[in-house]
C-alpha cells in the first residue's frame, strides 16, 4: 500500500472513529441523500452538532453536500469507503500470511 493511500485511509478511519458519525454513515448508506432535518430525526443530538459531524466526514470525503432550497441534502461517497475497505483487506492478508509463518515456524 502506497503512503498516499495509508494517509487518506487514516483519515477516513478517523472520521469514523466516532459513535454519532458512525451512525450518520449507516443512515446515508441505506438510502439516497437526507437533509440535516431528516439526519436528526429520532435522534438527542442537535441540528448544528449534525452539521459539524457532516463537515468533518465532508472534509474526509465520505459525504458530499448539496444545496437545495433552503436546506442542504447529503449523501455518502461510497469511494472512500470503499479505499478504506481495501486498506484493511490488505492488512487482513497480511496478518494472514504473518500468522501462516508463525504456524509454519512451530510446527518445525
């Protein structure tokens, strides 16, 4: 994996490092875009802390914003997402093959 990608990567990570975000996240991939309004439906927190979860997910390239009228419509970028995804499959067969090594070493 390319630094490049270990960077954007981390910074995805971060962004999701977060239980509201993680949340938000779950509730744009399970349809098409939705206003702050529709994001805070059902939901203790408030319209503006919404707001700045969806700028720091924005800044991360997991969500694009939209103006429509009066409101703003978001939706997810499943792109990062997806490079995310990626990185840590790599990761995965990488631990893989270290634990592959390790079996091979004991059993010796």
């Amino acid at each position: 994996m390319r630094a490049s990608s270990a960077r954007r990567s981390a910074i995805v990570f971060s962004a999701l490092g977060d239980e509201t975000r993680l949340r938000l996240i779950a509730r744009l991939a399970g349809g098409g875009p939705m206003s702050i309004t529709g994001l805070t439906a059902g939901s203790k927190v408030s319209r503006q802390a919404i707001t700045k979860h969806l700028h720091v997910m924005q800044t991360a390239g997991l969500v694009q914003g939209a103006r429509c009228g009066r409101e703003s419509l978001w939706q997810l970028d499943p792109k990062r997402v997806d490079e995310a995804r990626q990185y840590l499959d790599v990761i995965g067969r990488q631990w893989d093959e270290a634990l592959a090594r390790l079996r091979t070493f004991v059993e010796q």
